[in-house]
C-alpha cells in the first residue's frame, strides 16, 4: 500500500513539473523623438528633461523608469507586465500626449506577457524596426 502511494506521488510531483519553468519578457518599448525635420530631440539638446507617468486610477499617476540609450532613444523599462490595457502620458515642456499599451499573456508554454499593441493620442507615430519614431514640434 505504502509503495502504491509513493509511486503515486512521484509520478503527480512528475505531472506537475512537466510545464516548462520559464518567463518570457515583454519586447522593449523604445521611443525615439524628433521634429518634423526628423532631428533627434534629444541629440540636438531641445528636448532635456522629459519624463513617462503611469495612470494607477483614481487620477493618479507614477513615475516610468526611463533609460537613455547612446542613439538617444529612450527605453521604458517594466512596461506591459500585465494583461490588459494600461494608459501613460508623456511630458516635456511645451509636449504632452497620452498613449496606451494593450498586452495579454504569452501563448507559449512559458509563463509571462506580450505586448500586442501601442496606441498614440494627440502625436504622429511611427512603429520603426524596433522603436516609435515620435514627431513633437
């Protein structure tokens, strides 16, 4: 009885651990921005501070951890980790617009999230090879 109990268990502890133990990340959200001659507003030393809220509810806002890259693009770090629908807005004197990430979870067998799409208010973007090219005049 005691054996058929064992062998029992192991082969459920085996069950259980069948499903792969890994996280897959969401792709980097990287920003470019420029104005309308296509000069990098950060490159060119007119856009200096700028910074990324995310909206919690209620009215709230916190602050978006924000990377400059040396091709002065600016990478959102921790950004669609969840499922659904989350709103942020950008500012930098005289600019500031909303957008939205739309994400969902991975449909592989790895656990983690995907980020399925970013919608602009208020800006003309561009979706680039692996940035948005943002126009801000």
């Amino acid at each position: 009885m005691i054996k058929k109990f064992l062998l029992w268990l192991c082969f459920s502890f085996f069950v259980i651990s069948c499903k792969k133990d890994c996280y897959t990340t969401p792709e980097k959200v990287v920003f470019e921005f420029v104005n309308s001659a296509g000069e990098n507003l950060i490159e060119n030393g007119s856009m200096t501070t700028y910074s990324i809220m995310r909206k919690t509810g209620q009215g709230g806002y916190t602050s978006v951890e924000l990377t400059k890259t040396e091709d002065y693009k600016v990478i959102l770090k921790k950004v669609g980790l969840y499922n659904g629908i989350q709103e942020y807005r950008f500012t930098s004197a005289p600019n500031i617009f909303f957008f939205s990430i739309r994400s969902s979870d991975v449909t592989t067998d790895c656990d983690g999230y995907q980020i399925d799409e970013i919608n602009f208010d208020s800006v003309v973007a561009t979706k680039e090879n692996g940035y948005y090219r943002i126009v801000l005049d």
